[in-house]
C-alpha cells in the first residue's frame, strides 16, 4: 500500500501543481514506484507541466463511470505513473466525487507513493482531495494571504481526521518581504520540510513542457525538489 499524501493549499496558484510533478519524478528516478493524481476537476494541469499532452481517457471518464481506472493510467518522465483529469467542460458536469474514494484505493495498491494534486480553494472538490488521504503538506508562498489560507487549509484538515504533516515553501525569494521559514513553522505549528526557491529555470521547465528536475537538474529548485524526495524516500517504511 502507498503512503498517501495530499498537496493543499485553499490559495490558488502557490506551486502545488508543480511541487507534485517535481517531486514525483525526482522520486521515481530514485527507483520508487509512485503514482500522481491530479484531482483538479476544473482545472487540470498537471498532465501539461509533465508535457503528458492531452490524453482520451482520465479521471473525469473514471468518475463518469464510463471508464476503468487503468485506462488512465499513463506513463511519465522516469516511470512515474499519472493520472491526469480532463479539460472537457462536459466532462466536468459528469464527475461524481463519491467514486473517488476507490479510485484511491486502487491507485495505492499500485504504487509505493500516491501523491494528490489538490484542487485551491475549501470547496467540495478540495475537502474531497484532502480526505483522500493520511497526510498533507501544506503548499505556501511566503506571504501573509497564502500563510492565512494555510492554516484554514490545515484546520479543516484536522476536522477531517488528515494528518497536516508538514509545509512546502515555494517561490522563496531569499529578501526581506518574504515570511521567513521559523515564521512560517510557528504560525502553522508545523515543520518546514523544503524550501523551494524563485527560479526561472521552473518558468522555463513550464514552458517547455519538462518538469525542472530533468530540465535543469543543476538549477536551485531542482535541487531542493531533489532534496526532499530524498528524505521522503528515506523516511518511508516501505522502502
Ligand atoms: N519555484 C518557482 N519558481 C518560479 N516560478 C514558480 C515557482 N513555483 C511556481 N511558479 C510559477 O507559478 C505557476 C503556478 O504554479 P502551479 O500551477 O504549480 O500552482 P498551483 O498551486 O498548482 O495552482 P492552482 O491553485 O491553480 O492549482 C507556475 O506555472 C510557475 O510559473
Ligand atoms: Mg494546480
């Protein structure tokens, strides 16, 4: 079974998406057989960042109904398995989150690694990602919206029996605007397991359709994404 963790934060656009792509190929080049899930209904992405292009079958099918989970499963950079969501706005209105659960339970047992793209936000959609799984890291930029949002994230988690086991810290600038990361520890009561830097070799990765791990293995965030697949690696029973 897969140590199952969900990447949340109810503030939109802090790196959750990429943190997912980055962190699941960097462990998957060390050998681990991980599984990336991207349960953004409406807003998919996750299969662009990894340059997965558009695929036929997805979530949205599985969840239809119309479609068998192994059918969208597909292949990305060093072996990581994803399974994308779709960008059709029919295909939306056809998803039913009540069979998400045993798309859960299978996609563990296929996998020593599940790592959940959530979607932003608190809604039905986000609540759903998150008590899919045991754990959650907390995904926050270092300003005061993400860091408040976070800790909303991080309550509701612990309404919901999900363990908040950590932070992420994104697009770190290093300057005297940024919260600084004892800061950010203290205020979520939580330890800061990566900082990941600003760095234009991820909006060029993005661009490029590569994940900066393989893109530009030597650049700063790499290296940090690098850095905590490691100790995650480490840190699992499994492995
Ligand atoms: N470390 C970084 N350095 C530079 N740019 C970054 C970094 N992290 C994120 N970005 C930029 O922020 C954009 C948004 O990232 P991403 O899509 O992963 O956020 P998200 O939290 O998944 O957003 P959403 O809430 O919409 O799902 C990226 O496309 C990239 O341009
Ligand atoms: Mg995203």
């Amino acid at each position: 079974m897969a140590r199952i963790i969900t990447f949340a934060s109810s503030k939109g656009g802090t790196g959750k998406t990429l943190v997912v792509a980055n962190l699941g190929v960097a462990m998957a080049q060390l050998g681990q057989k991980v599984m990336l899930l991207d349960t953004d209904i409406t807003m998919a992405n996750l299969a662009i960042i990894l340059g997965l292009g558009r695929q036929k079958t997805t979530l949205h099918e599985v969840l239809a109904g119309e479609a068998r989970i192994s059918k969208a499963i597909y292949n990305g950079p060093h072996g990581v398995m994803v399974v994308p969501s779709g960008i059709s706005l029919n295909g939306i209105q056809r998803v039913r989150l009540d069979r998400l659960k045993k798309v859960v339970d299978e996609l563990a047992r296929k996998s020593e690694f599940l790592l959940i793209d959530a979607p932003s936000g608190l809604g039905r959609d986000a609540i759903v990602a998150l008590t899919m799984a045991q754990e959650t890291f907390l995904v926050v930029t270092p300003d005061i919206a993400s860091l408040s949002n976070a800790l909303r994230t991080k309550i509701v988690a612990e309404r919901f029996g999900v363990k908040p086991a950590g932070v992420i810290v994104t697009r770190a600038t290093g300057g005297h605007v940024d919260i600084p990361g004892d800061e950010i520890a203290s205020t979520l009561d939580l330890p800061v397991l990566a900082t990941i830097p600003e760095d234009q070799e991820v909006r060029r990765s993005v661009a490029f359709g590569e994940p900066v791990v393989t893109f530009r293995s030597g650049s700063p965030a790499a290296r940090e994404f690098k850095r905590l697949a490691a100790a995650l690696v480490k840190a699992s029973p499994a492995s």
